[in-house]
C-alpha cells in the first residue's frame, strides 16, 4: 500500500516539528529507529501476518529485518509492511540459499525495500551428504572458502545497490587450526564488498567482547542484534545452552557496548532478536523497546 508523495511530505512535516528530545524518544539509545529481526515473530506470522506486524508497531518498532517469513509473494509482504508502517531495511538468508537461488532472492528482497542483505549461516567447501556429519565444526579451509563466497556475493550485490554482509553465531569465534574464523573472514575480505552485523549477544555467549570488536575493526561492523542471555558464573560447558531472555533481564551489560556503538559513528541499524520468550511474545517486545527507549549511559 503505496502512500502519495503529499502524503509522504506531510509525514515529514510532523516529524521535523518533534523536538529533539522527541524524536529520541522513538529511537534507541544511540539514535537509530527502533528495529525488529521479524526471526522474533516467526511463528506469529505464520498465523496472523497483518496482526503479528501491527503489534510490532504498536510495540514501538520502525524498522525491521526480514527472516522466516510466511511463503507470500514479495508482493504480499510489502503490502503487510507497508499497512503496518514498518520499513524493511535488510534480511536474512543462509549460505545454502544464497548459493541456490542467488538471483531470486535478491530480486525478492529488492521488492521489500532493502538496502541489506545479510548471509546468515556460513556454508562448506565440500558439502556433505545428510546424515554424514553435516554439524561436523567447519575447518579452517571452509571459512575461506566463505571469504571467497562472500566476496563475490557482495561484488554482485553492490552492482544492484544492495550491501552484502555476513551474522555470526558462535562458531566464528571457536579457534580453529590456531585462528578464529571471524577475523579471518575480517581479514579475507574485501570492506567495499562485504560489511558485518555482529550479534552482540552471541559473541558474549562465545567469549567475545563486542566492544572489543566494534573498537578494533570500527569500519567493518555497521549493523548490530541486541538480544539477552541468562548466564551461569561459571563458563558454560556448551555455549549453545546459553539461555536468552528478554533486554535487561539478563546477564549481558550494554551499557559498555551502546557507549562504544555511539561512539563509532558507523552502526547505522540495531536490531532486537528476541528468540525465545519468557513471558507473553506482545509483553516481551514491549519490554524489550522500553528498555532501549528509557535506556540511560
């Protein structure tokens, strides 16, 4: 649903007449729109697309960040979006099937609006047959591999006006044959083509300081998730039992990480990644935009 440019200048108008301290008021706590990785309402969506969307904005959320959306037409999902007055600033896909269906999903996701796309799994040099150790850890040769990937992807990407970037999880920050993947990818690839959204609550989970991260390599790192875990004094046998909460009720202080956010001048989108809840999903995303709105340094 298409809004007209009168429309449109008017709703600029109201902005522009919000003081300072209001527009703030909508915005996280280094002054970007609020935003949603849509991984959060997965499930939702698949029931209720236009409801799920409209308590997304209701909660507080301008932007959003497209993954495990319902098999709609790109059509049909900008339509809901646009009902809902959310902004698709990126997305989410797996090596797999960016390497399957490269052209597609670009062609797809340029219809929701984009200006990201973020490859959110890494992929194998030599994949493996299922059930043949597909969880076997990736080798060192395989995160190379991705490198040259990942390059090519965003070399491709940059010819349509969308950037390519790269989400971690845990592995990349596992030591492999005496290095970490995630610097090696930092170091393999080339800045025009790739950027990174780090995921600040896995890297705390894997043993990582995202200021650390955002500090060293301050021009690579443009985008951020911001999600909570509930984690024992002592380091966790398994990182993947890590259990995530909701902002502010767990163990991850961001008052270091937002000061080092604010200060790199190039995050340019923060997302809230709620992936499990532990409360109703409505009062969880409620919570979690409160705790950015009111957050103070």
């Amino acid at each position: 649903m298409m809004i007209s440019r009168r429309d449109f200048v008017g709703a600029m108008v109201a902005i522009g007449t919000l003081s300072f301290a209001d527009r703030l008021a909508f915005a996280n706590p280094f002054g970007l729109p609020l935003g949603l990785q849509l991984y959060s309402v997965r499930e939702q969506m698949a029931e209720d697309l236009d409801g799920t969307l409209a308590a997304v904005n209701k909660a507080g959320y301008t932007e959003v960040e497209a993954a495990a959306l319902p098999k709609l037409s790109a059509t049909e999902i900008r339509v809901a979006l646009d009902r809902a007055r959310l902004r698709c600033v990126s997305a989410h896909h797996p090596f797999a099937d960016l390497q399957a269906r490269f052209d597609k999903i670009v062609a797809y996701d340029k219809q929701l609006g984009v200006r990201f796309i973020i490859c959110s799994s890494p992929g194998r040099r030599n994949p493996v047959a299922p059930g043949t150790g597909g969880h076997a850890p990736l080798t060192i040769d395989d995160w190379h591999f991705n490198a040259d990937q990942f390059n090519a992807m965003g070399e491709r990407m940059a010819a349509q006006n969308i950037r390519f970037g790269y989400h971690n999880h845990i592995p990349e920050f596992a030591e492999t044959d005496g290095k970490l993947p995630y610097m090696e990818l930092m170091r393999l690839t080339d800045p025009k083509k790739v950027t990174f959204e780090l995921d600040c609550g896995w890297a705390v989970v894997a043993g990582m300081n995202p200021v650390d991260l955002m500090k060293n390599h301050p021009h690579r790192i443009s985008m951020l998730h911001v999600k909570d875990f509930k984690l024992p004094s002592t380091p966790l046998t398994d990182p993947h039992d890590a259990k995530v909460t909701e902002l502010g009720l767990g163990s991850i202080d961001y008052h270091p990480i937002f000061a080092e956010a604010s200060r790199s001048q190039h995050i340019e989108h923060a997302f809230v990644e709620q992936e499990a809840y532990d409360m109703a999903w409505q009062q969880a995303l409620q919570l979690d935009a409160d705790y950015l709105r009111k957050f103070r340094s």
